[in-house]
C-alpha cells in the first residue's frame, strides 16, 4: 500500500481513477461507490464490512470516504450521521482542512454541501443508486438493511441453550420457545472438554437442533435471524458431518463454530477464533 503523502502532485500523475483514495494503493480493484476516485481489494473489503457499522450515538463507527480512521469529525446535519477522519481531510480536500474544520462552529459534510467538489474529493451523482450497486457487484451474500438510528433500535430476543439441559428440560422448553419465539439469536453448544455429561455429546446437538426448529422465524420471513453452535472438541467426526447435513452447512475446520443468517443466504461452518 502507498499513503498519498502529496494528493496533488500524485493527482498531476495519475487520474484518480487510477488511485486508491482510502489508502492510496495503485492496485484498483473497483471504483469508490461515494467518490470520484478508485479503491483496491482490501480497502473494498473493509469498506464492505464497515461502512454500515454505527455507534451508540447514531454516528457511523469509521470515516465515510476509507471507512477506516481514529479521530473522526461528525458532521453537524441534524439528518446526517456520517464522520471523516482526519487524513482523508487533510489528504483529498486539502492540508490544513481538518483544523479549519474543528475551528467552525457548525460544520456540514461533503455528502450534504450543495458544491459536489472539495479539492480531489468529488461526490459522485445518484450516489445512492451507485452505493447499492457496489454491495450488489462485490458481495455475494450480502443484503443491506435500512441503518437505524441509536434511538430506533430496540433489544434483540436471545436463546441461550448450555450443557446442563436433560430431556425432561427439554420437552419443557420446547413449549416456552414456541410461546416465547421467535428469537433473533439462538445459542448452543457441546459440554466443555473435561466436563462430565449425563449423555453422549451427539445428543446435546440433536436437542439443539430441534429446540432451534421451534425458535427461528419461519421460512418466508424477513426478519435477520442468526444462530450458533459450538463444538468443544467432543463430537466424532461422524457426529460433525451428520451435524452439517442437519444444518445444511458445509463445516471448514475440526474446530467448529456454526453460524447462520436466514434472511442474508449466509450459513457456513467456520473457524473458531
């Protein structure tokens, strides 16, 4: 990666197209989905994963133009919750422009300023259609939901099954999920290594698989809807391929964690970190 220490003279060089403008890399993947300018494969990525995060106040987590950033300026649009770090001010607008920023009373973004062009930094038009566009191309699985601001958010319904459960409990709790369901995240998992169990450890998936039946939403709903089931090392490696076959998810490691998103197309086995 190169960081454009000089946006101007490298500006004279190379179209910006040609540049990455979150991190200035010259190897292009795409272009920005905000900005006039280009972005490589692992600014995409994060770009892909962030962009969307927001955090208790309503902001967004990371900068809009790199979506990367430890100092952020929010901008003062009782509309907008978007911030810029101080770099890609300083970099693309201009040098100085994150001080003068900080120095002004009422700042607005450059996403809501009439003038569409700030120094290198130019919004693209129907940058909204252009932002869908760029999720639809580089992401396979992903959906975008409509961001919700802090104040619109409301707690998730959680299910968490652990390794004391015995059939009677079992049956018993199968009637409460039904009336306490659905669930927005239901969790499972083998006993922990070293812990004696009443039963073999193959059971406890099966029971949480069934109880997971009666708590998920059903089938058509758009609800966003995840689960997770964690192997503690316990299960025979018959046991995991009849859990991937009952989960329809194809594991990718002896160590095992299962999640899954209904409403996205996203189920895998994946690494437990």
């Amino acid at each position: 990666q190169y960081i454009m220490d000089s946006s101007q003279e490298l500006s004279k060089k190379l179209p910006l197209t040609k540049i990455c403008i979150c991190c200035g890399s010259f190897q292009i993947h795409t272009q920005h989905p905000l900005f006039h300018g280009g972005i490589c494969a692992p600014c995409t990525e994060n770009f892909l994963e962030t962009f969307f995060l927001y955090d208790d106040d309503g902001f967004q987590s990371y900068c809009t133009i790199c979506c990367s950033g430890h100092t952020l300026l929010m901008c003062d649009d009782s509309t907008c919750n978007r911030c810029y770090c101080l770099e890609c001010l300083d970099v693309l607008v201009s040098p100085g422009t994150a001080e003068k920023v900080k120095a002004m009373n009422t700042w607005l973004c450059f996403m809501c300023l009439p003038l569409s062009s700030h120094g290198l930094l130019k919004r693209k038009k129907r940058w909204r259609a252009k932002l869908k566009c760029f999720y639809d191309q580089e992401s396979n699985h992903l959906e975008i939901y409509q961001p919700l601001s802090a104040w619109e958010r409301k707690p998730i319904s959680v299910l968490s099954l652990f390794d004391n459960i015995t059939p009677g409990k079992c049956t018993q709790m199968v009637r409460s999920v039904k009336e306490w369901g659905p669930f927005d995240f239901i969790f499972g998992s083998t006993p922990p290594v070293g812990n004696s169990y009443e039963h073999p450890p193959a059971w406890y998936f099966y029971q949480y698989h069934r109880i997971l039946q009666y708590g998920k939403p059903p089938e058509n709903s758009q609800k966003p809807f995840f689960w997770m089931f964690v192997d503690n090392m316990v299960l025979e490696t018959e046991d995991r391929d009849t859990a991937s076959r009952f989960f329809k998810v194809h594991r990718k490691s002896l160590m095992v964690l299962s999640l899954h998103h209904a409403s996205l197309g996203f189920s895998d086995w994946v690494l437990l970190q």
